[in-house]
C-alpha cells in the first residue's frame, strides 16, 4: 500500500486530472472483470456460433481458419461499449476515446488464445487490464488535443506491440 500511496499523492495540477485510489481500485476489478468476459464471450462465440455455423460447409473454409480472431471481434466491442458508462461513473474523462484506444489496441487479442486455457485467459486479462489502465493514465491530460495525441500514439504503440 505505501506503493499505491507514493503514486496517489494528491497533488494538484494544471495539467493533468486527478485520480483517486478507490477509482483506480475499482476501475482495475473492473477491468479484471471485462478482460475475463472478453475471453469467455470469445470462446462461447467461437464455440457455439461461428464453428457450428460456418464450419459445417467446406464453401467457406476461410472463415473456419479465422474463427478465433473472427469471434474475440464481437466481445470486445460489446464490452468496449459497456465499458463506457461504467467509466464515466468512476470518474474517467473522456470514456469514449480511453474505450475507442483500446479496442484499437485490443484488435485481435484473442489470437495467442491458441495454447493452455489459464495461459489464454491470462494473458487476455493481462493484456485487456495493462492496455486500459495505460490509456486511463495517459488520457488525465487536460488538455484535449494533447490527450487525443498522446492517446493516438499510445493505441499505434500498443498496437504494433501487441503484433509481434
């Protein structure tokens, strides 16, 4: 906790937000929370929609070979879009761009989904709670061009790292 102390200080500033300990608590279980039903709605998708669907014809094979990145789409928007009135409760200013970066970011996590479960699910709850919490961090800019900015290039950054 002294960690979590060092990092909170309440000091006031004329460029950036601040941001409280229990709104970072609660936005990290939160996050926790979203980045476990990214993975289980990605699996239900895959498992129960896209495979039984379009896997029973050989037409369309090529959607067969993709239907993990094709099935982690859809989640993530969904809990992208119910993501953005939970923040603007939390206190987070401008939800919609930290969400949009994010999803942009996010674009495809599930395909490093092909090893052991609890990796899998690891790494999409790690993946989905450090991309978050980042942009969370670097959007308390004041200013609203320089959060958009820096926002942009934090969702390029992440992006192609998360490419490799």
């Amino acid at each position: 906790m002294k960690l979590l102390s060092a990092i909170f200080r309440e000091e006031t500033s004329e460029y950036t937000y601040s941001f409280s300990k229990m709104s970072f608590l609660r936005v990290l279980v939160a996050l926790i929370v979203s980045g476990v039903a990214i993975w289980l709605l990605a699996l239900a998708f895959d498992r129960f929609m896209i495979t039984p669907v379009f896997c029973s014809n050989a037409d369309n094979i090529s959607i067969c070979a993709n239907s993990t990145s094709i099935s982690s789409y859809i989640p993530l928007i969904l809990v992208g879009v119910m993501l953005v009135p939970l923040l603007v409760v939390f206190g987070i200013k401008r939800p919609l761009l930290v969400v949009l970066a994010a999803t942009v970011s996010l674009w495809g996590v599930t395909l490093w989904a092909n090893g052991p479960w609890v990796l899998s699910l690891t790494w999409v709850v790690l993946a989905t709670v450090l991309v978050y919490l980042s942009l969370i961090w670097l959007n308390r800019i004041r200013g609203n061009w320089a959060a958009i900015l820096f926002v942009t290039l934090f969702a390029i950054l992440a992006r192609v790292v998360l490419s490799l």
